[in-house]
C-alpha cells in the first residue's frame, strides 16, 4: 500500500527447515525455507510507516553463511483434528559435501559456502515415552 520496505540482517549460525512428506532432499527444505511468504489476516505485518497491520510479503535472502552450520529439521506439527503433535517421519537424502551456493544473495558470498556433513542427530519414536536420541 506504502511501498515501505524494512530490511534487517542478522547473523546466524544454524537454519531451522521446514521438512514435510514431499520432501526427498535436505536440499527441498532449504528451498521451502527461502521461499516468499504473504503475511494477511491473523499474520499481518504492522507498518510502521502506516501505523496499522498490512498485508505483506516476506523472504529470507542468505547473504553470508557461518564458518560452521548447523541445521535443524522441523519434523513435528500440530494436528488441529486431533489436538496433539505428529512427527513427520520422512527421509531427507543429504550428500556429505554440500554447496550452498547457489542459495546466497548474488556475489555477497565469495567463498566458504560448502560444507562437509559432520554429524547427525536422529530422533527415534513419536513424542511417547519410547523416544530416544542417537548421533
């Protein structure tokens, strides 16, 4: 409505991906997370130029990437029907050198996108008592 833009740049050390049953690639949910989102309705954006809740859109751009990433994978969502958490268990195929390149802002990241897999965390089980932790 305003043609306001507000841009902030933080710096990060882990990404925390979306990840849902369509996915086959760890590379599929960093791309979900780049994606474009509209903010309206209950998500609107408050415009500080307006001085009242807008309809938006937001993006995140990577425009440089830490020495060590660490990634998390979202695998549990609410189910509204049944009030209560599912794990979404699906397998992400990741190579074990990645190069992230091609994800960052133009030009901003000269060098050091590529990272070698090092360690991974798996969850076992549902959210129940039988869960467990192994690396």
């Amino acid at each position: 409505e305003c043609d306001y833009e507000d841009r902030k740049f933080d710096p990060f050390l882990y990404l925390s991906l979306p990840v849902s049953k369509s996915m086959a690639h760890l590379t599929d949910a960093l791309a979900a997370f780049l994606e474009e989102e509209m903010l309206v309705g209950d998500n609107a954006w408050w415009c500080p130029q307006c001085q009242r809740k807008v309809a938006a859109r937001k993006n995140i751009d990577l425009w440089k990437l830490p020495p060590v990433l660490v990634v998390h994978l979202k695998r549990f969502e609410f189910c509204r029907e049944t009030a209560s958490v599912r794990k979404i268990d699906v397998h992400l195929r990741t190579p074990e050198c990645m190069d992230l390149s091609r994800y960052c802002k133009k030009s901003v990241q000269k060098s050091g996108a590529t990272y070698l897999v090092s360690c991974i965390a798996n969850h076992i089980g549902d959210l129940g008592h039988s869960c467990h932790y192994t690396a």
